[in-house]
C-alpha cells in the first residue's frame, strides 16, 4: 500500500491482491495511518488492485465503521466493481470505476448540444461528451432519468456505459445506424413534412406519459428557481407578476422532456428515439415548447445566422420547423385560442431565454446585452396578457 497526505486528504493505493494471507495486516497499518486523522478526507484508490476476497471486503466496513462515514474508493476496476456492487458496498461507500478511455481524433460529430458533443464511434455505436466539471453528476443523471422514462414506455437511448474522452466524460450509446433528426432536415432525403409528423408523434407519445407528482422534477419549481438568477434584470413588478403566473398554473404530471429540439432526437434504425434525458420533468406542453421557440425563433432574433451555426440550418427552415410543429401538436378552436397559447409559450421562452443567457457566457457582449433587454421586453409585455401558464384542451 501507497500512502500519501496532502492538505487534509489521505490517498491509500492499494496493489496486487488483498485476501485472507494479508487482509489483517493491511488492516492494522490502514488504522496506524488513520490514528488521530480521522477528520480527513479518505481516498482509496484502487487502481492496482487486482483481486479483492471477502476478507479484503471486511476490512473496508470495519473502515468505514471507524469512520463513522462513506469514504472514496476510485479507479475500480469492472471485474471488483462488480463485486462491490453485488455485496452492496456501493451503497455503503462511494466507489467510482475505473473508465476506458476513447479517442476523439477522426471520430465523426454527428451533433453538438449547450453541454456537449456527439460522435459517432461505429456504425452502431455513439458517444456524448460532456463540457464541464460536474459532467460526471450530468451523466449520472441522465442515466437515472433515462431508465424511468424508458421503463415507462418512452423509446429512450440508455448508456451503457461512462467513459474517458480527451479532457472530459462521455456517455456512450448503442443506436444503429442512427442520425438526428436535425441531421436528416439537413440532408433532404426525406420530406421535412414527414419528419415533422413523426417528431409531433414522438412529442405527443412523450406526454401522453404520467408519472406521479415528485417522481421527476417539476418545470414550475425550475422556473422559481430561474428567478433567482434573472432577478436583478427585472422590475420588482415584473418578477411578481411571473411569480403570480406560476402560482396559478397547475401543478401537472405529465412527463416533458425539456430540451427536445431535433438534435436531441435520433433515428436509430427506422425507430424515433430521445436523447439527453437530463432535463425531463413534469408539467404541461407550455414549458416543452418555450424550449421549441427558444431554439429555433427565439435566439436567431438578436444574432442572425444562429440557426445556422447550431443547427446547420438556414433561419427560414429553422421557422418552418416551428411553425408546422406547433400546428401540427395543437387543435385550436380559433384564433383566439392560437394566440393565446402562443404568448403562453412565448413568456415561458422569454424566462427561459433570460435564465440561460444571464447564467452562461452568453450574457458577455452585445448579442449578450441585446437578449437580455429584448426579452425583458417580451416579458414586460407578455404578462400584461398572460395570467398562467395552464392550458384548455388545445393539446391533442
């Protein structure tokens, strides 16, 4: 055993094999090192170990029992994670597997998202990395959001496994032969008429699921939360009358995604399938396409050529978008209730807008300055019409 400390943290690196010929001497030195540091921080590294028997599993409880808390055990192997997560000490400590590492070089970008990129690996197989420190947490996430929307009958990509690419994480999925739907728009071999009939089929079958209230994030919570960071932007007026908006909208249980503009949909052999499940929650079709608008009207408004440098699209297909999924997803008595659906969805944009510009780099710079005042604008003019965010029987 390795052993270093540096600035509060003990690194224990464990070698070779721990079984019963060695385990109560490891044991004895791992208590010597942690006599009268047990305020530490505790890291195991498992890098090296090769084999670990119940003997070496006993040592690491009675560890955790001296310390009275999880501590870190990482670079796990698969073969002694498994181990670990069939005896339950997954549950019991916080152990972190070891991750293969893939090369990006002359790998194909299939996609590019606000938190990533996507690659194609093989013909059958994709990776997301992920920008950020917390992408670990991110894909985690993602992961558990998944295997709910998918045990519920949701067609979802679920990784299958985290690995190392270049300076980040990546989360990799098998989905063969697959393209976004963004993709086929860009190509043209198929009519953006079908697309977007199968993509409102996609969104209508997405809500069209229920899960009950608290078993996902809830899109009314998220926006009280987006008030705290747009908050200084605003009249003390203007964030009463959001705050009075959302108060009267009801709470609803229907699943939304919250990010599904086409690059986040594939087209895994012939099947309509989602991608980034980290932003799904409860709520109703309002908050979905505040997202929908965002993308593909709302930040072209203050930066022409947006559509095009995010979506690969020119403005004019990135409107049709819009125009004919909106019309497609909603049934509509009238004008009357046309329009005021939209400026629904067109204030909830607005917020959204405002959140993800002031709490990103985006806020820097003209384009950056010219957002903010525009949307406050949107807002400032929006409520004066809006009173919540529910909806009648528009949504089909």
């Amino acid at each position: 055993m390795h052993v270093t400390k540096d600035d509060g943290i003990i690194s224990m690196e464990l070698t070779g094999r721990i079984d019963s010929g060695n385990a109560s001497a490891l044991e004895k030195e791992m208590m010597d090192l942690l006599a009268g540091h047990e305020a530490a921080e505790l890291v195991v590294d498992a890098d090296k170990l090769e084999y670990i028997s119940s003997a070496g599993l006993r040592v690491l409880m009675k560890l955790r029992h001296h310390l009275g808390r999880p501590y870190n055990v990482i670079n796990v192997s698969r073969e002694i994670y498994d181990i670990f997560e069939i005896t339950g000490f997954t549950e019991l400590l916080d152990v972190r597997r070891a991750y293969r590492e893939v090369k990006l070089d002359g790998l194909e970008q299939i996609g590019k998202g606000f938190f990533g990129k996507v690659y194609r690996i093989d013909p059958e197989t994709i990776i997301k990395v992920y920008d950020g420190k917390d992408s670990i947490s991110m894909i985690e996430n993602e992961k558990k959001m998944a295997k709910k929307a998918f045990l519920s009958g949701i067609p979802t990509a679920i990784s299958y496994d985290i690995v190392k690419a270049g300076d980040g994480f990546g989360s990799v999925f098998e989905l063969l032969n697959a393209h976004t739907f963004n993709d086929l728009v860009i190509n043209g071999e198929i009519p953006l008429d079908v697309i977007v009939d199968k993509y409102v089929e996609l969104l209508k079958l997405v809500h069209g699921t229920r899960m009950e209230i608290g078993e996902l994030p809830s899109f009314k919570d998220r926006y009280y939360d987006y008030l705290g960071v747009i908050s200084d932007h605003l009249t003390k007026e203007q964030l009463d009358g959001i705050k009075n908006v959302l108060s009267d909208t009801k709470d609803d249980n229907m699943v939304i995604h919250g990010d599904v503009q086409m690059k986040n949909v594939m087209m895994a052999d012939g099947e309509p399938m989602l991608i980034d499940m980290d932003t799904l929650g409860l709520g109703n079709p309002v908050y979905e396409f505040a997202g929908l608008y965002a993308t593909y009207v709302g930040f072209e408004e203050d930066e022409p050529g947006n559509s095009m440098a995010f979506l690969g699209i020119p403005h004019e297909a990135a409107t049709e978008i819009w125009d004919k999924t909106f019309e497609r997803y909603f049934s509509f008595e009238d004008d009357v209730q046309r329009n005021e659906t939209l400026d629904k969805i067109r204030l909830a944009a607005a917020i959204r807008l405002l959140y993800i510009v002031i709490s990103s780099d985006l806020k820097n710079g003209e384009v950056g300055e010219k957002r903010i005042a525009r949307n406050v604008r949107y807002v400032d003019e929006l409520l004066r019409t809006v009173d919540s965010f529910n909806l009648g029987t528009v949504h089909k």
